[in-house]
C-alpha cells in the first residue's frame, strides 16, 4: 500500500490515471522563496509530451500544468516564490479516447500491467493503462520541474541523452547536439541511423528498445548510508519508470569483468583520475559527475497478434491498436531527468543540517 | 541523514562498524507467532562469514548472533516464537586488528568510501573502513534470516548463484550444483574455470569482479506502484550493498536491443509463456520468478601501488596490505539473498492489508 | 520540512491556502473494491462549511468537492469503487476576499500563526492567514469521509461533540440529541445556555472556546507500541488541528488526582467494568469505546483593539475585521471526526498483516 | 506494525523487554562531530533508575549504558565524537525476577497492557509487562541525552518538574529548587506535603498520579505544517509514555474557557507579553518557552484485590505483589525531558535545511 510517495525531505506524492479527469503532483517539502513559474515547468512538460520526435504517438494532450497552491508574489511588481507549504500541480485530462479501450476491459494485454493489476487489486481502470500509463509520467516531470529550480541554487544539474536505439549505440558524447536531433543523441551520425531503425519497425508494427545516460552534476557528500545510499535511491527511482529495466552506475555490467587495479579510480590532488565508480563511493557523492545509464525496453503495445487471455483466463489472441509511440525513447528522456533531479534534490535536502551542524560546530571552536 | 533503516512495515534498523565493539540489526515489524532461534540466524551467517571459499579472506570473526529481544518461548518445551515486538540481534566483533589500519588514517584509498565519508561527516572512523566496510552485511544476513521465516510461511523462497565470475560466465543454470562448489555456481565446470582465474588473480595481488543471479519464488500481488515499484524496490535494495554497480530485471539490459514482439512475454491459461518480464509487471510481481542481476565490482584493496591523496590533499601512493579477499563473490551471495528477502518480507506484509480487506468484501457480498 | 502527510498506510497529503486558486488531498493507501462517490464526501463537508450554526462566519463556500483519480465504475450501472489507486480531492476556492486582507500583510495578529511562519519561512502568503487557515480543514474533512467508508466495512465508527463552550458544560451524553442542535450538543438544555453565551460574547466582539468529545467504536488490537501507540497518534491527530491545545484520553487529567484503585478498570467475562482508560491500554486499543476529549481554544480573530507589532517590529494595535466565527465549535466537530477517522483507518491497515499472519498460521497448524 | 521508530530526521529505534536479556536504542540520524560518552548517558539514566526517591520501586538495576557504535576518537587524546553513523546504545537487565511472575502469565491486570498485547499478538512475554513495562524508558532517556547534546549546541534545553501529586499542586515554579527535593518539585512546601501523602498511599496498598510540566528553551521556526506540527509531536511524543493519559499546551484545557480576548497573546517589539499559547502558534515555535503538561496516572500495580478474567475469560481476583512504585512521577520526570528532546532534536534538523537554502539564496542576492 502507499507508493505513491517518493522521497523524505523533498517530498512527492503523485495522483491520476490515463483516462481520468487529470493527473497531478503534490510537492511537500520544497524550501521557501525560490522562484517558480507555471511556465518553467511548462518547458519540462513540453520536451516529454506526445506528439513530438518521430518515435512519438499521436495523442494530442495540451498538459497544460496549472499550480493550485504553494506559491506566492510578496510584493507588487515582483516574482513568484514558492512559500514552503505545498505545491499542488494538476495537469487536466482532454484528448482522452477512452472508448477505444473498451475491447480491452477483459483481456490483459502482453507486457502491460494489466494482469498484474488486476491480481493486486482485483479492480482495475483499464482505460488506456490507467494509472500505469506511461502517461502518468507527465507529473513526475513536473514535480522534477520544480526540484531543478532547487538544484540551480545549488549549481547542479541533470542531463539525459539516449545511447543507444534499437541496437545502435552512439559512438561520441558530443553533448552539444543532444539537443540538436529530436532523439536527444550525443552522437548525430548514430542518431540518423536510429531515426532510419524507427522507421523500418515502424513499417513493421513493432517497437523498440534502447540506452539512456544521464549525466549530473553533484557536489560531494550526497546520499545516505548504508540503505539509502545515493546509488541505490537513484537506481530505485529509475528503475520506478514502468520501461525500466535496468540500471548501472559509472562503469557498471562492465566492471564485472574488470580488475581491481583496472577499476579503481585513481586520485591526484587535482580529483579523481578516472570515473569508473560514476560518482559515488561507497553511497556518497564524490564531487565527479554522476554517470548512470538505464535499460529502456520496447513499448509492449504492438500492432502484431498476440497470444494473452481474458478475465476468466481463456486464451484470446489480441493486436493492440491505438496511439502508441515505436519507443520509449526520446520522450523517457526528460523523465529520467526529472527522476535524477527528485532524487537529488532530496538528497541534497538531507546533507543541509550536516553541513549545517559543522558550521555551527566550527563557529563554536569544535 | 538517518539511511540506516530500511522497509516499511518489516523495518530494519543496522548499526555498527568494522573495528568497533560489535553489530547488529533491530527488526521492527515482523509479526507474531513465528518460530526463531538462534541457530536459524547462524546458518546464514556461516554462509557469509570469513574464511570460507577460496576468494575469501583470512579474518577469523566467530559472527555468534544473538537475539537480545522480541522473541519468547510460552509454553515449557514448546519452541522459541517472535512476539511481535522488536528483535534485536547482536554480533560482537571479537578479530579486529585495528592496529594494521593506523597507517590509513590519514589516507584515502582509491575505490573505497574514505574519501566521501571524510568529505560528508567531515569526521570519519578509518579503522577497516568503518560504517563502509563490507562487514556491515553481516547485519543483513542476521535480519534476513528473519525475513525468511516469514516468507517460508507463504511458500515463498530466494536463492541466489554466481553466473560471472572474472570475465567467466556460467552456461548453465543447474540449480542443484549451486551448493556443490564453494563460489555457488550453477555451472560446476565454470565454476572450476573460475578458481583457477582466482589463483592466478591472487597472484598477481589483484581482485576480480562478477555477476549474480538471484531467483526468487513470489506470489502475484507484490509491489506498490508508481514509486515504489517491486523491481524498484529491489533495485534499491541490491544496490545499497557496497560493491554492486548494476542492476537488471529479467532481460533486462538485453531488452534495449529487442523488438517488442520478442520482449513481450506472452499469456496462456497456464500461465506466462516466457520470462523477460522477470516476474515483474508494472511493478507488481506476476506470479512468475522473480529474476535479477547484479553487478559485483572487484573489491578495491589490492596488494599494488595506487595513487592517491592524503588528508591534506597531498600526493601519496599506498599498497593496500590487510586481509583482504580476491572477489566479493562468493561472500556477497548471501547478502543479495537477505536484500531480497528484506524487500519481499516487506512487500508482502504491504499487500496483506489488501487482501484482507477484499476478503472481508467478499464478505459482505460486496 | 514535509509535514503535510498524515499515516503510514492510509496515508494522506493535504495542500492549499485559504486564499489560493484551491485546495485539496491526496489519499494514497485506500484499499481498492470500496464504495465512494463524490456525494458521500459532499455529506461531510457540508456539515463543516461556512455559514452553518449560529457561532460561524458568513463566508459563503459552496465546498464542491471533485475526485480527480483512484475511482473507477467497472460495470455499466454499477457503483463507482475505489480502484487501490491515489484518490485525488479538489476543491476549488470562490468566495476569497483576498483584498480585504492588504492592511494585514505587514502586521502579526496575536494568536495566529503569522508571526511563527513569517519567522520560520522568510515569506508567506498572508491572505486570511493563507496555509494557516482553518480553511484548510476542509481537506481534512473530505479526507476523513474516504476514511469513513473503509472503517464502516470493520464496523466501525465515529462520533464528534460538544461537551464545553463558553464556560457552560454538557452535564449529560444524550448522543440522541446531538444532531438536534447546531452545536451539535448532548445535552439540549446546556446546548440553549451555549448559544446565549456566544449571543451575548458576539455582541462584544469577542470570542469563545469549549471542549469536544469524541468517541469511536473499535476493535481491540489497534495501536503500534512503543512510540506509535493509539493515544499517542491520536493525541497528534487532534492536536494538529489549529484551534487544539489539549487532549486527554479516557478520564484524562483527572486521572492525575485518582488513586491507583480507583483508576484502574476491572475486568469480568462480559469485558471490562469501567473506562477511565478511554478505550486504550499500553497504546493498544481494548475493544472498549475510544473516549478522548480536546480543548479548543478561542478564535484569535476578535473585533477588539489588540497589542502587537509589524514586519519591521514595530509596535502597531490592530482590531480584526473580516469574516470570523465567534467560535471554532460547532464546525471543528466534523474535523475532530475526520482526523480521528483517519487515525483509526490507518491503524486499521497496520494491523491487517498480523491478522493476516496469524490466520496463516493457525491454517498451518501452528 | 513497526512503531518503534521515532522521528523524521533524529531517528530513534528501541527493543526491549523488562525481564528479557536486555534493552537499548538505535539513533540514526545524530549530525557527526558532537562530543558524547557513556558517562553523559549515563548520568541522565541515573535519574530515572529504580530505587531513588520515595516513591520508587527497590528493584535494583544498575543500568550501565553501552555505546556500541557510532562514535569515534579521531585524534590521540582527543575526545570522543559522534561519526554520524547510527548509534547503538545497549543497557543488559540484570535484577529480573522473571519467577515471580509465573502467577501472572495467564491473568491479565487490570490497568495494564496485559489484555491488549494479548488481543493483538496471540502472544506476549508477560514476564514484567515485557515491552509495556516502564522500564522501556530507559532506552528513551538513554537516547534523550544524545539529543540533549545536539540541542546543546544550539542552545536549546529542557527542563520537567512535578507541578501536581495525588491531588497536592505545587503553587509556585521555583525552578531552583527542583533538584533540591526527591520528587522534582518547583514548591519545596508542596513536594513536602505530597512526600506525606505517598508514605499514606504506601501504608495503604494503594497508587497515586500526578502532573508533570515540562518547560523548554526553543528558537523560533521549529514544527512542521499542517500534520507534523510542533504542539501535535510533542503530545505523540508524551502520549506515548505509558502513564500519560493527557497534554496540554500553554494555557491547554483552561483555554477552553477563556474568551479570545484573554487568551490572545499580544506581542511587543521585545516579544510576547503572554504565553497562553505555551510558545507555539500554528504548529510553529514562537521563540517563547514551550510550557507542557502531562497528566501522570496512577500505577496500576496495586497491592489490593482485583477483579480481572484469566485467558479462558473466567472471572479471577489478584492482588499484584512485586517491586513496584507508589506512582510513576519521580522516575517519569527525565522520561518526559528525554521525549521532548527527542522532538525537539527531529525538528530541529527538519528546520536546518530551510535555514540553509535561505542562506544560499540571500547569499545568491535573492
């Protein structure tokens, strides 16, 4: 029961489902008097929403995201600033063709959540994936919209860009032109080939998986031994995106076959001298970036027949039509961001009374 | 800060550091009524402990256990049963050479926490790597062994095995092997390829890394959707013991390069017709085995020079001398076995209200 | 931080200010297969709402409420049930005269909170005392009816009312009576005596406080000792509501000048004898009556010349005007409710696994 | 489920059971770099040991407190400091006459938590009441004075007295004399008078209750809106301590009839000319001393016949015989100061980070 809340400090309780009224996030835990707008969190809203980059379904939903509370204009003439009470975001619902969910009340499609759902609870909104669309999604890039704004005051930031597509990895981290091809690919050449991949599956009614990496910048001292360890809390709110499989830090699978003396990064007085560990010994933040990469698996809805059963577990075969996109990729891009910006900003939240208490020490002679 | 606990009704609390007076795990949630001993905690542990294995350690710790709290015998020659209230467990640390480690105070090993403990407490406890050494787990595998006993009591189990050890994968999955040879192998001629590779790494004062499997048996249900997800979940869980670096759900990195038509598992009145899920939907569990795996970096104290810093930013290199083993495998084995029984004790107890609550529904003829 | 969530299981986050866009709550834990429908928590707010009860403001606040998530019909003509999903409540806010409140953003009302959060925050929204509002109650209120519904399925059940006002005491606990009057008293002779003290009180700008009894149907068994004990979390369930600076369980203070012989209830075949315990016994519901009581302060907002000091501390008299109750009974009877209700449900959910287990148990032979 | 947990931030576990093999705490939280030794907790423990004062019990513990973890003497000569890591603190039992209570495992006293530990668990070690037996508190007050270090460092302290006992008020606060005379009296002429009435409950068989206020030195901006409000944690943290059936804040249930214009307290540029509100307003520390009182029952270990039920229900008398006290106050006195600590501390640390982020941003030249 009660999964719906991520974090300690920055806290974020999200709520809706494909096909209801709306969906939205509860931020709890956003410290007073940072700058917050309706439309900074419009642009994260805008770089995940359907409809964009060629892998992209079709649906067409505004997610305009409005803040019902939390935030506060001081003086006349003045920004707005969050006041540290809650911020309520609510993202309405409007393209929503729930009817053509209606053949599939009673069969579990293949790779959804369906069965499973139904196992849990006996009950389920089956409308689009109810609250187990990717859809759902939208509100934790709006919640990592506002937990970015943090961030900035404290010179961190977060960077996704895909790897990887449909079995073609990128060569380069040239991250300058991530944002130049709508697959946000640190390396163009790869990037020409992946968009040629979508197409060819496209054709096919198949969909695709790939690699995202996702790059942040950290000061030291991040993440909480020994359970809650910025490693572990970073793969638990990655692996929490329903195409998730997989999570690796710095050097990751690799370093199963390497040597110590091959792994272990050296240190000058400079820093480190190497970033196999991707950020983070023994649970803490070392200062290096943060390097962490995440498997994305193929969208389950395919336009294929498929072998599944009904309610009553009878076989049926099923071809799940509807809006769906060929990948995950790109518009999982500013998600991971946005679950690496959570997690962060968290985190970050929890190391300030630390550093707090040493000044306050220090200032007493300890 | 407080990273110590993990779970949130079968609640573990860990404590403790390598060098100092001892170790211990207090389990708060575990329901009434189930039989535990001591003996039954110290058959894990002797699964963990020093000394055994060709990769392991020479460090002689005795690892008695004992139950402090929360468990009671009602009856005169009736057995031994957990209350309900509080268990807590207490392993003192008896062969501490906390001497051999006064030349590393001041120095930070590569690979090893010293540097972000220093660097987040400002303050750090040097002696065997403190809080960060691997000695830790030992608590784990005392409050999994718990955690076990609540799960056998709902037919459910977790056995994990070395499937790469060195750059030497395992071809086969011969569950009956896995206790046959002493690195928990299910494929008993890489598991002979792979001590050989150990020797020779031992040679040469190096350390290896690898990859284990772990198999879980678990009833549909399991898993809390959006964020705290089973795979998740588990991903935190395995991720917060030190020397893992990945983590992959069923097919996990291997699902980025397939088509959805081959990724997707599909469905049969008798159930799922594939595994690539890993027994995971949506975040809950399908009924079908859980499968995951993890990535075991080579342990960072080898006997060769290394370039690092010393407290005071200087240039030093240092030989890390100690005893020391070769690879966290085969130790860690145990210790991703109570990481995921800690994660599905938990998860279970977070279902049962459900259950209850549409059994007594059903009741009602609702 | 992050205070705005209430229980471990049936957990629920509130937001809003009294003059923002809304406010609203998020219930993330409510077991699926429920009834619920807008109109059962509608029944609620009702009896909360602005405007009822001779003691009340004329605020006028139609209080519709909208679930926005976590329902679902899944037949056609059947009932809308709870999904396991997050409930999401909003309501909206209408009747906000924020101008009437531009001479208090630089000044402190003595007894409000808007020294404490300008103080704790750097920044608030002063509108109607913003967060600090007992407009936000409202969420509570809505919240509590949800938990409502679950506690009626364990028959289960609670009831508000006004023991003490002004001075004047019910001398009887007619609950037949109680919904008789708009105080929403047991004792109909006391409940006329209370409304000409608020008369003549209302006349001199002044206000007044009183004293609300609650009293629940409960099974035995509810309550998590040590720290989580029924009374404990009940305390703080009651005491957070603004206008609440006492709370006693059972006989309460007067069991401070009882002796042992007399305080102790004792116990025959049929259950106990007395209820000086009010129902809970080392934090652990007894099956008996929760009886608890708590002291409502009077309304700070009194129309009379008061002491205080600005922004700059500066000293400044103000006299409130607005629109302000005379007194926060009856309307904080409904909110008394729910937050005891909301208690009650999430001990309800903690204590389900036990059951569960133990019924597994003794299914086992155990 | 799992409720021996306390705090957000300052995280406290405790296990334990009177006659078991012993009892302790776990913190997980306390910022690193503070001086603590055993002789600091202990001193506090010897407060609350059994055996002091007139009203106490002759069982004879000498409740030597272990620190087992978490602590560090980095330099040679140095003092001896918190890391930062949880630390363990282990008190063994060593006066526990678990025979004499043999008569006792199948009845349940009235007044205790023998009938609802039973009605939850299906079990209980009744031996000394097990987890119900005050002597739990020793974990509290061990773990309080951890707390009172950090507070220390921030200037903030806590101070309990006994302001009523069997029926005999203290009518002054003279705070010097508190140490002065065994009951913790703030009236030496009144804590005579009761002394007087305890030596004739004793001759009797009989118990007596009592009030206890705790007063505390605490900056503004401590306490979490809208649940975890300050006032709502400190009567959680009261209310569970077995013997507390009530708390009030400030002026607490006389507020209940006072007018608005009384209660009110009016604020001056050198602070609040009152403290009805007992230095909490909306949930929030007011920087005014925080005033509680608790409301002390009498023991229920009564050396007179009672009518009870055994555990078939059949009518049964029993007269409790034992090591027990006439009432809990003096020894609840530094049990009440060690949870108000404990409060204190958590929020304290919920607080910095705020503190902190305001910094930055005015620093930032917001």
């Amino acid at each position: 029961m009660a999964g719906n809340t991520f974090g300690t400090l920055f806290k974020v309780t999200t709520w809706g489902e494909s096909h209801g009224t709306g969906l939205g996030a509860v931020i709890d835990g956003c410290p007073p008097g940072i700058e917050l707008t309706e439309e900074m969190i419009q642009a994260e809203l805008e770089r995940r929403r359907p409809g964009k980059g060629g892998a992209t379904s079709p649906r067409k939903e505004p997610d305009r995201v409005r803040i019902m509370s939390g935030t506060f204009r001081p003086d006349d003439g003045g920004c707005e600033l969050t006041t540290g009470t809650p911020i309520s975001l609510v993202i309405m619902n409007k393209d929503a063709h729930s009817k053509s969910y209606n053949h599939l009340q009673n069969v579990f499609r293949p790779g959804h959540g369906d069965l499973t759902y139904q196992s849990k609870y006996g009950i389920r909104d089956h409308r689009g994936g109810g609250r187990a669309s990717a859809r759902e999604t939208a509100a934790r890039v709006a919640a990592g919209a506002v937990a970015g704004r943090l961030l900035a005051e404290y010179s961190m930031n977060v960077q996704a860009y895909t790897v990887a597509l449909g079995g073609i990895s990128a060569d380069k981290r040239d991250l300058k032109v991530v944002s130049e091809n709508r697959l946000f690919c640190p390396d163009s050449e790869a990037a020409a080939r992946m968009e040629e991949r979508i197409a060819e599956v496209r054709s096919l009614g198949d969909t695709l998986g790939g690699i995202v990496e996702i790059r942040a910048v950290c000061p030291p001292g991040l993440g909480e031994p020994v359970f809650d360890k910025l490693d572990g809390e970073l793969a638990r709110a990655l692996m929490s995106i329903g195409a998730v499989k997989g999570v690796e830090i710095g050097a990751g699978f690799a370093a199963a076959s390497m040597l110590g003396s091959e792994n272990n990064d050296a240190i000058s007085p400079a820093g480190f001298l190497g970033n196999n560990s991707g950020g983070i010994l023994a649970g803490i933040s070392s200062g290096e970036h943060l390097i962490i990469r995440v498997a994305v698996k193929p969208i389950p809805s395919i336009h294929k027949e498929q072998q599944t059963v009904n309610i009553d577990n009878e076989p049926v075969s099923i071809k799940v039509g509807g809006r769906h996109d060929i990948s995950a990729i790109p518009r999982i891009i500013p998600v991971c961001e946005a679950m690496v910006r959570l997690t962060l900003a968290d985190h970050l939240l929890r190391q300030l009374p630390i550093l707090h208490v040493r000044e306050t020490l220090r200032n007493h002679g300890v």
